[in-house]
C-alpha cells in the first residue's frame, strides 16, 4: 500500500519520518530490492551533498523502510560513496550438523552409568553399544574423542548430566616452590599441621609443628580451628619460640599456610616463604618424621576435641618444647659423598645431641640468636635440670592433662603415654 519512491523531497519525508514513529512497518522487500531502492534513493537526493542534519534525517527514512540497522546503512552508503556496486547479503554457505541433541542426550546417559570416561574410552563404548544391536547410536559409533568433549559442553549434555567434574588446580601466586638450602645456618624452619581426629560432628584438635631443618629445634603449637585469623597470632607466637632469627618458612602446598594472611605476616617479619615442589615428597621430609615420632608419640592417635587446645599449649610451653630441644636427644647426619657421586648417609652414635648442643657445635652461633635472647638465658636453662628429671616431669604433667581431657578413657590410655 505504500510506495517509497513517491517521496521526492526532503519535506515530504521529514512528514514521514514523524509518522513512522508511531506506526510500526513491516519490512517484506527481498534483500536484492532493498539494495537496489536504497541505491536508487541516494543517488536521487545526492546523499554527499547534503548537510548532516540532512543526512540525518534521510538514514532515519531509510531506517524505516528498509529496517536496516546503523552499520547496515554505513556499508551501503560507503560502498555509494566509493562507486562500487550495492551491496547484497547472500545466505552463507555452512556445514551441515552432524550430530543432534538426541545424541548429547545419549552421551549424557552413557556417562551417568558408566562414569565420566576420557574420550577414546566414550567414543569406544558408544562403538561397542551399537555393534550390540543399539541403532540410537548410529551416529556415535564413528565419533572422535574431540567430538565428545564439544558434545559435553552442549546445553542438551549439560542438563541430561549428572557427572561432577574433578577439582581443577590454581596456581596461587603465594611461595616459591624451592628447596631451602640453609648451608649450616639456622633459621630454615619446616612446617606441618597434625589433626587429631573428628569424632562425629565434633572437631578434634589440630596441632601444628615447626621444625628448624639444621639443629632440629622443635616448637609445637595447638589451635582448636585451621583458620587464618588463628594462625596469624598462633604462629606469631611460635615463632618467637626459636632463640634464633627465622630466614625460611617451608610447608606444604596446604591451604593453612598458603594464603595471603600467613603471606602478609611472614612478609612483615622478613621471613621467606617457599612451599613443596610436585613429585619431590621429600621436601618436607624432617617435619613429617617429627609428626610420629613426637606429636604422635606423645600425644597418641584417638581424639582429642579441640576446645582443649589452650590446655595443650601449657603443657608445650612448660614441659614438651623445653625437654625436645634441651634434653632429648636427636639423629644427626653425616654424609659421605664417594668418588663416583654416590651419596652415603650414615647415623653416627658421635653425631647424636640435643638440638641445643648442636646450636652449639656451629660456627659463631651467638651471632644467629634474636634480640634478647643471650647464650647465658640458654646454659641455665638446659642446666636447671636433669634430662631423666625433665622427662619425668613431662610425663607427670601430661598424665594430668589426659586426666582432664580424657577422664572416661583414662583406664585406656597406653602405659607409654602416662609413665
């Protein structure tokens, strides 16, 4: 019913142009009629001569007829301006699809019972349902395993799917993954945390262990919750622990020590940060050790709830860290490295001190020791007892907390852990 071409000024189309903002125009003119009217149209009003208001209101017209958008009509117009035929859209030629959303359903139903499978393992088991006389998987029989993998991301896939992928690792910029190298100096601390144990709902306590790699000081610590708001002031305090100035703080990958409240503090203190390397269990060797042969040893396996954390940490402060590192003593090694490269590490009963000692046996070690801390204060406190008399104590005072912790299992308690 309406002939655009009859518009032959630019007043008749300003008219027009306010009219079509209320009536709405349903674009039916084929594409090639579009171009050619859109270049016939231009070509009449001399689209390069008028004003910008002009122009305006002409692509507002043009708009309107032809339902083009903004970028339609500059392609149009430039390929006018430049003398280059119009422009028509053709359809784009496009594969066809080869796989339908019944078959990502298939792929969906064959993964809910048999598990998430790799690829070829899919692929394969599709192959072998349809030479078992399935025809649903006639087109899965010759799938690859790419084409799997772009099947599992469909929305068809993704609703049918009752599959839960594996947790994907992050790399967390907080450590270096190293070895620390102290060369004889100490300083160079390895980190582990121990639990002991849930009993149903109920948390058991969580003790952590600090290590010093070359006079095997030891400072053990225990907090009723692994959170970072605790470990900030816990490991504050057991750092203070270690007569000497810590250089190194190497733990695991664990998310307790590898965050960025645990990073702040160490970065405060001056202390270097570094964290276990894939594929090299031995990194953190020492500490693990330590963690049966003293945590473990001491206070056993069964579980302990963690609101008696507080009363734990007495009895390491009074009686466990002073007999570790003044009265018991530890294995030390001694390496031999022979001709051929070969590394031979033997235990010697010469090598054989108390971390202590060994803290004596390094070269100028006063000039190792923190700020108040005077080789004095350490003599008299390894002399004020005896080594069999700090262990009897130890056990007194730990035959104590397990009373207190454990009344209803005292009669249980192995003999080693109460004598």
């Amino acid at each position: 019913m309406l002939n655009p071409s009859q518009f032959q000024s630019l007043d008749e189309i300003e008219t027009f142009v306010h009219a079509a903002d209320v009536f709405t125009l349903e674009q039916n003119l084929p594409r090639q009629e579009k171009a050619r009217w859109l270049r016939g149209r231009l070509l009449h009003f001399r689209y390069d001569r008028l004003t910008r208001k002009q122009q305006g209101l002409l692509r507002q017209f043009f708009r309107a007829i032809t339902g083009y958008s903004d970028a339609q009509l500059s392609r149009h117009i430039g390929r006018y301006r430049t003398g280059d035929p119009p422009l028509i859209q053709q359809t784009r030629n496009c594969f066809s699809c080869l796989y339908t959303p019944e078959d990502s359903e298939l792929l969906a139903m064959i993964d809910n019972a048999i598990g998430r499978l790799s690829g070829n393992l899919a692929a394969q088991f599709c192959t072998d349902q349809f030479a078992a006389g399935d025809g649903r998987f006639i087109r899965l029989k010759d799938i690859s395993s790419a084409t799997v993998y772009r099947l599992r991301r469909t929305k068809r896939y993704t609703i049918r799917s009752i599959t839960i992928e594996k947790t994907k690792p992050t790399q967390v910029p907080i450590g270096e993954r190293c070895k620390p190298r102290p060369n004889g100096m100490p300083g160079f601390i390895r980190v582990d945390t121990v639990h002991q144990g849930d009993l149903g709902q109920q948390k058991g306590v969580y003790h952590i262990n600090l290590v010093d790699e070359v006079t095997q000081w030891e400072v053990v610590v225990a907090v009723e919750q692994i959170a970072e708001s605790v470990l900030e002031e816990v490991l504050m305090i057991a750092l203070f622990f270690f007569p000497f100035r810590i250089k190194n703080f190497h733990s695991d990958n664990g998310s307790e020590y590898i965050n960025y409240t645990v990073a702040g503090l160490l970065e405060k203190l001056h202390i270097r940060q570094t964290k276990g390397r894939p594929r090299h269990s031995n990194d953190n060797g020492l500490v693990e050790t330590k963690n049966g042969a003293i945590i473990r040893k001491e206070m056993g396996h069964f579980h302990i709830p963690g609101k008696f954390a507080p009363r734990i940490n007495v009895f390491y402060r009074d009686h466990l860290i002073p007999f570790l590192n003044f009265h018991r003593p530890c294995h030390f090694p001694h390496r031999t490295t022979l001709k051929n490269g070969k590394v031979i590490v033997q235990y010697r009963r010469k090598d054989c001190r108390t971390p202590f000692q060994k803290l004596q046996t390094l070269p100028d070690w006063e000039k190792f020791l923190r700020r108040g801390i005077t080789v004095a204060d350490l003599r008299k406190q390894a002399r004020a007892k005896t080594p069999l008399q700090a262990a009897q104590e130890k056990n007194e005072a730990k035959r104590k907390l397990f009373s207190v912790i454990l009344p209803k299992l005292s009669a249980t308690i192995p003999p080693s852990l109460t004598q």
